[in-house]
C-alpha cells in the first residue's frame, strides 16, 4: 500500500472518530438539554398528580366526615325538639285529656276513662315553681289505638312525662282485646311558688 493510501485511510480513520466523537457529543447534549428537562418535567408532573391526588381524597373523607357530622346534628335537633317542651303557666291538664281520649266504638275501643290526679312537685331536686299534674287513661282497647294514643300525648307541644305503660290481655277474649293504662303527667310551672320556703314542697 503507498504512502498517499496509508494517509487517506488514516485521514478517513480520524475523521470517521471525531464525528462519532461529535456525535457522542450531540447525542450527550440532547439527553442533558432535551431529555432532562422532560424527565424532570415528568416528575414535577407526577408529584402534582400525586399532591392532587391525596387532596382529592382528604376533601373527600372532609365531605364525608362533614355529611356524618350534619345528619348527627340534625339528629339531635330532632331529639332536642321532642325533649324541649314548652311548660305553661297552668296544668291545662283538660287539653291532654281531650287529646288521649277517643269515642268507644265497640271495635277498637271497648271502653275508656280519662281522669286528672292532683298538682304535686314535678321533681325532688327541680325548681319548686315547677309542678306535675297525673292523668290516668284506663281502656280496653286494641294495641294499634293504644299506641296511637300514647304517641299523641309524647307528641304535645308541651312537656309531657310518661311514666306507667301498663298492657295485659285477656286470654278468654276472643277479639285480642287488652286491658290498658297509661298514666302521663304534664308539667307546668306556678311563678307564685317561687315565693314560698324550701319547706313548702310536695302536694297541693
């Protein structure tokens, strides 16, 4: 092989070197300029959707948390509005009567007697204005118009205790018939007897 062979060949050698060299190079500065950036672009995108995706999730377990909270409260606004009553400034007693008495139709209602007892102290430890007056209710009756009865003096729109529920069946009675008493009171409040001693409690 000449000399001017021997040149070309390594003239060719060396150059072919330095594009791989150059192409090394380019294909470093791509990655570094181009790819990098993607990749991290990549991540900072991913890391968003994931902070996202967390946030989601909480906001979720809040709405959750939040609807659980606001059927509890209502929950309790329901039972504070039975419990809360209003308590007047007479017994009144003869609008609850009215209320748990029903007409005898020999069907579901046999027989019943509605009777008032006296004004005594509502409670031991209560304010000594505060006073309760008993009814009684004895009936034979069916269960459905017991209960309706009963409902209907819990649902007053003043306080009313229920204090005796007392229900026995007739086994000789063909028709299920039951003897029923109920006895509720309602409380009202006397502001005279704010005026007189501890001592003067009780009945009166």
């Amino acid at each position: 092989m000449s000399e001017a062979s021997t040149q070309t060949l390594r003239h060719s050698t060396a150059t072919a070197r330095w594009v791989l060299v150059i192409v090394a190079l380019l294909a470093v500065a791509a990655t570094w300029f181009v790819a990098l950036p993607l990749w991290e672009a990549g991540s900072v995108a991913e890391a968003e959707a994931t902070r996202l995706a967390l946030r989601i999730a909480a906001r979720e377990r809040l709405e959750e948390e939040l609807a659980s909270r606001s059927a509890a409260c209502a929950r309790l606004d329901l039972e504070r509005g039975s419990a809360l009553r209003r308590i007047p400034n007479d017994p009144s007693q003869a609008q609850l009567m009215r209320s748990m008495s029903e007409p005898v139709n020999g069907v579901e209602l046999i027989t019943q007697t509605v009777a008032a007892g006296k004004s005594v102290l509502a409670a031991r430890d209560g304010p000594k204005a505060w006073r309760a007056v008993p009814v009684t209710v004895a009936m034979k009756s069916n269960f459905e118009t017991c209960m309706r009865i009963l409902r209907r003096a819990e649902q007053s729109d003043r306080l009313v205790r229920t204090l005796e529920v007392d229900l026995r069946q007739d086994a000789t009675d063909a028709l299920g018939m039951l003897d029923v008493s109920i006895v509720v009171d309602a409380v009202w409040s006397d502001p005279l007897l704010e005026k007189l001693p501890d001592s003067t409690g009780g009945s009166r």
